[in-house]
C-alpha cells in the first residue's frame, strides 16, 4: 500500500469511526425530540379570553391565602390581608372576596407555582407574561394573542383573529410575525374600534376610485421594490380594516342586545368587557385580551404599593363578579369547553408589607388561575411556603405556561415559527402542564 493510499484509508477508516460514535447521539436527539412532540397532548378549545391584571395581583390576598398579617402599626406582619374561604375544590381556599368565583371554581385550575426572574419592571415583567420570553435586542417577539391569531386565524366570517380590550402597545403585537397578526384593540366597550369606518362624506363609489388608484399606486411601486416589506404590511392592514369597517362587525358590540340582568350580573365597566368579549367569541373571534387595570378602583389599581392596597379588595370584588359571571355564561352557551380563560397579571406580591402598609413586587412564586378550555379541571396546580413566596413542588415557568394556551388550543407547543429565515420554537422550550390534558 503506497503512502497516499494509505492516508486515504487512514483518514476514511477516522471518518468512518467519528460517524458511527456521533450517529447514536444524533439518533437519540431526534428520537427524544420525537418522543417530546407526541407526549404533547393537544385540546381542542377554540378561543382564548386572557383577563390582564396590570400591576400584579398579590396571590396571597386572592388565589393562595395564608395565615393572616397586619398591615397596620410599626410591627407589620406579614401574611394575607383577608379571610379565606372554602371552594368548590375539596381542600382548596380563596380570599373571601372571590366567594362568587370559589362557587364555581371547580370549572377553574389555580397553578400557584408561576415564576420568573423580573422582580422591578414593570414593562419588562409584562413583556415576558405575553411573549414568553426575554426582551432581545435583535428580534422582537411575538405575544401569545398574535400567535394564535397566526397558527389559528379567526374562527368565523368578518371577525378578526385578536381583539385587544385595552390600550395598545408592542408587547401585545405580532413581532417578527408581522402586521397581519395584530390585534384590533378598543379602550371602551361603547364606542367599539376606532378608526375602522370611513367619514360619512366617502361614498362607495368615491371609496372605490380610491382603491382603485392606491392599487395602480400600489402594483407599480411594488414591480420596483418587491421586497418592501413594510407596504406589504401596510396593505394588509388596510385590507383587514376595510373587511371589519361593515355593520356585521359592528353589531358585536350592541350590549343592549343583552338582558339588562345579564349585564348587571357582569357589573360595571369591566364586568360589560368579559361581556363583550363572549360575544366577541361568539362571533368567531379567537384571542380577545380583557385588560383589568383601566379604572383604578384604588387608585393604583393591582400595583398595591403604601396606601394604594386600602382598596384592593374593590378590585377583587369586581374581578370575582365579571369572572363568575363570564365561566357561567359561557357554559351556559355550551362555549366554556371551547373557550379557555386565562387570568393573570405580570408578577404577583410579597407577603411583607411597605412603609405605606402596601406590598411591593414578586416574581419567584405567583398564581395564575385558568378555566374552561375542555382542561382536566378542578385542579390546584403547586404548593408554595406559609408566605406564599417560595415554591415548595411543581414550578410551572412562564414557557410552560405558554406552551399549556397553546396545547389547549391545538397548536403544537414544539411549532417553529420564522424570524425571516431562522427559525424560532413558538415557546422558549416550554412544556405543557401535563396534568391539565389527562
């Protein structure tokens, strides 16, 4: 064997031998991929109403009640602000301020062990509950209402796919996935979306030559820059306001349709937005985001620093009545099987009370409580310590979070979606809450 074939067989015969000892690494990679996706169970709920607590709802005066403390005085002790209450979990308590919600909560699943890292910021805080993710300062991600609206599309005719009750901002968007996946978004539900009718001076036919000159416009612009990306989004945007600007999208938001004991039962501004949005189901919409933090019953609303927490139950009240309401409406419709709830804020609060007798921020250990979605309910998901601040079994991290919306709703959890050309997975490695599929 002369030297040149001899390397060749040497450097062929290393080849081969790296191959084989990588080979069953790949192999057991893809199968432990594989075996990940069809462990991944997948419901078959059809909308999302997610009810944000801007602030952060304290978990120990709501979902996870503790021994009580006392805000008052130079000694505070820490603990829960109020009495609990028995449910319809055997073993289970609330604040008594929940007693409408603990009579049905059966239909609900409280998961106590939520967690994240993000303790003073709100904004980030926020962020991170609706994209699942760290802010990046290379790509803006996606909220969860924009990824339904990008994997499911509305359910109905006219209708669009995300609907915003609330003022607008990125953090709710579509990020890299672009303007067709953003919300429609109203702040009050008299009025309904702004901007979505043309001026009673613009005809039809005045409407139409309009068009028709964007669109020459349009096409003759787009054969030079057919890559510009922001007209085409643009484009979008405008299609999809003309659709909705008809009477049919209007009359979703007729409230007087409804029995005036219905919309009493809701209660006041709030209440007529979990109202407002079952009729947005109704009608076919797949993601309505209901923003409870508008009013600030207290003052402060959920951010319950000094004085600020005197009036928190108000906003518990409040909460627990719409809430209620909303489950038992829904189900009364045959929709709370195909419509999950989620209630959450950005981060919950610490047992220890400030100067002022309020409570500051905690991210370590908060609840977010879920209901309807054809989930295994009735379930109390994680045990935290006697201050309701540190997790103590079944930590549930905000990923797991997102990839249990998305399984109920019969989206993937292991989906990549695409930033351009790379791809990203639609949660940041998050599992789905198995005990909520068996």
């Amino acid at each position: 064997m002369t030297n040149l074939s001899r390397r060749n067989f040497l450097a062929a015969s290393a080849a081969a031998g790296t191959a084989a000892a990588i080979a069953p690494s790949l192999a057991a990679k893809a199968l432990a991929a594989e075996t990940a996706k069809q462990a991944a169970k997948l419901g078959k709920a059809e909308h999302c109403i997610f009810v944000w607590l801007g602030g952060g709802q304290g978990q120990i005066d709501t979902w996870d009640p503790k021994a009580l403390g006392d805000n008052t005085g130079t000694q505070k002790k820490p603990g829960s602000l109020y009495d609990s209450i028995d449910t319809a979990i055997p073993g289970t308590k609330v604040c008594k301020y929940l007693e409408k919600s603990a009579k049905v909560l059966d239909r609900f699943n409280i998961i106590r062990t939520v967690h994240h890292d993000v303790i003073d910021e709100h904004a980030a805080a926020t962020n991170r509950m609706h994209t699942g993710r760290e802010i990046s300062g290379t790509v803006v991600y996606p909220s969860i209402g924009s990824i339904v609206a990008h994997e499911k599309g509305a359910a109905g005719e006219g209708v669009p796919a995300y609907v915003l009750i609330g003022y607008p901002n990125v953090t709710r968007g579509p990020g890299f996935l672009g303007s067709k996946y953003n919300y429609i978004y109203l702040t009050d539900t008299e009025s309904g979306p702004s901007g979505l009718q043309r001026a009673p001076e613009i005809s039809d036919v005045r409407q139409a030559r309009r068009e028709a000159l964007l669109g020459k416009v349009r096409s003759e612009y787009l054969e030079r820059q057919a890559n510009d990306t922001v007209v085409k989004n643009y484009d979008e945007t405008i299609a999809e306001a003309l659709r909705l600007g008809g009477p049919e999208f209007k009359k979703i938001f007729a409230l007087d349709k409804e029995p005036d004991s219905l919309r009493n039962e809701y209660g006041g501004e709030f209440g007529q937005r979990c109202l407002l949005s079952r009729r947005l189901v109704e009608a076919g919409v797949r993601f309505v985001e209901v923003s409870h933090n508008l009013n600030f019953l207290n003052g402060t609303g959920w951010d319950v620093h000094n004085d600020g927490i005197n009036q928190q139950h108000e906003l518990i009240k409040e909460l627990d009545s719409a809430l209620a309401t909303l489950v038992v409406d829904l189900e009364q419709k045959k929709l709370l099987d195909k419509t999950l709830i989620v209630v959450t804020g950005e981060f919950g609060r610490p047992a220890q009370f400030d100067g002022g007798g309020g409570r500051g921020h905690h991210g370590k250990a908060f609840s977010v409580v879920l209901a309807g979605g054809g989930l295994n309910n009735g379930l109390t998901i994680g045990t935290t310590d006697e201050l309701a601040m540190k997790i103590e079994d079944r930590p549930v991290s905000v990923p797991d979070l997102h990839a249990t919306i998305c399984a109920t709703l019969g989206i993937d959890p292991h989906t990549e979606l695409y930033a351009g050309d790379r791809p990203v997975p639609i949660t940041d490695g998050g599992k789905p809450i198995h005990e909520l599929f068996a």
